[in-house]
C-alpha cells in the first residue's frame, strides 16, 4: 500500500511541476517534457541524465508490453477470438507466431516515426492516448462494481487486501475526469483523430462480440450445463 501511494504522489507531483513550467501548448510528442524543464531550469547534464533513464525506461515498457501483447494475441486466439495461427507454441512453449506479428506490427509502428513523423505517426499516439484513457475509465468503473458485487456476494470489505480510500468517490472521480478529458481530445486538432478511429473500432468489437462470439460461448455454456458430448 505504500508503494501504491509512493508511486500516485510521484506522478501527481511530477505533473504539476511540468505543468506549472511547461506551458501546454509547446509539449510534442518529439521532445520529452522533462527534458525541456530541466533545460530551462539550466541544471548542468540533467537532461542528458534524463534522457538516459527515459531511455532505459522506454526499453522496458517496450519489452513488457512485447511479452504481455504477444500472450494476449495467443490468449485470444486460443478461444476463438483471434487468428487461428498465432496459437502457434515453439518447442519452449513460446507463441512464436503470435510473438512475430506482435512485433512486425510494433516495428512498423516505430519506422512511422521516421517516414511520415507529423502525420501517421502523430496519429497513432493519439489513438494510444485515447485507448489509454478508456483503459483507465474501464478499470475506475470496474473497481467501482467490483466492490458492490463483492459486498453483494457476501463478502466483507475487512478480508480486501487493498480498499480504495474515499470509496465510492474515488473511483467515480477518476471515471469522470478521464471522461472530461477524453471529450477535451475532440477540441484538439491533432487528437480527433484518435476519437475518430478508436470510438467506431471499440463499437465494431462490441458488435462483433454480441452478435458472433457470444451466442458461440453461452451455446457452449449451457452445452457444458446439460451435459450435452460434444460433436
């Protein structure tokens, strides 16, 4: 728990220095903002200093989100919801397939930054940004009905191992400022493009899901009830 709130008083505080010296309208996607703070602040190799730890942060996120997207993939596949050849296992057990598009994708992810830097590449972090903020409204609003089914499964608050403060407040809270600030996106010019494709992808997943996946599962569900062989 100390570390939960350690790691929430790092970022909040972090963002309000960068945007009490950073005005909001020279932050890019090419330069770090930390690293433009501690060069107007004038202190000696900072930014060098800086720029190695985003590095090396960067390398790890890129190597945590390759394993974590490439299972993903395989998980997908493997119920039905994906590409039937990225179940694929090598002998080590390692979804090679599902690992080789994980990463062509992300490769040509990355040579848009070089390609096309203002147009196609500045697209795709807007998507990332609009998806990562639904990602956060999901899990605000998942914490908020957890513990409501949770008490009404008969469960007591005492056995959680983490209980959010301020319940039901905060999650409410953080649901509805990553709202305010996902509509924020469509009054800026260079974001709308993340709206414009992530909200009608995520509807196409929902349709697709309720009108192909689903009936497959609950047919297989209630087969699984009645104890119906499979054919």
């Amino acid at each position: 728990r100390n570390i939960i709130w350690r790691t929430m008083v790092f970022f909040v505080l972090s963002i309000a220095v960068l945007a009490a010296l950073l005005p909001w309208q020279t932050a890019g996607a090419v330069d770090s903002p930390f690293v433009v703070v501690l060069d107007k602040v004038g202190i000696p190799y900072a930014a060098d200093i800086m720029n190695f730890i985003i590095i090396t942060a960067v390398l790890s996120v890129a190597n945590s989100g390759l394993y974590a997207s490439s299972r993903m993939l395989w998980s997908l596949s493997k119920d039905g919801k994906g590409p039937a050849f990225t179940k694929k296992l090598s002998k080590r057990k390692i979804p090679i397939n599902a690992l080789l598009v994980t990463m062509g994708v992300s490769a040509l992810s990355l040579l848009t930054s070089v390609v096309a830097p203002k147009t196609v590449y500045v697209w795709l972090i807007s998507i990332s940004g609009m998806v990562l903020v639904v990602v956060w409204m999901s899990i605000c609003l998942s914490q908020y009905f957890f513990r409501k089914q949770f008490i009404k499964d008969g469960g007591d608050v005492k056995d959680l191992v983490f209980r959010t403060p301020l319940y039901p407040f905060v999650p409410l809270a953080g649901f509805i400022a990553f709202g305010i600030v996902l509509i924020s996106l469509f009054f800026i010019e260079d974001q709308r493009i993340g709206l414009y494709c992530g909200v009608p992808f995520m509807a196409a997943c929902y349709i697709i899901y309720y009108l192909k996946i689903k009936p497959k599962e609950e047919a297989k569900r209630f087969a699984e009830e009645e104890g119906i062989p499979k054919t």
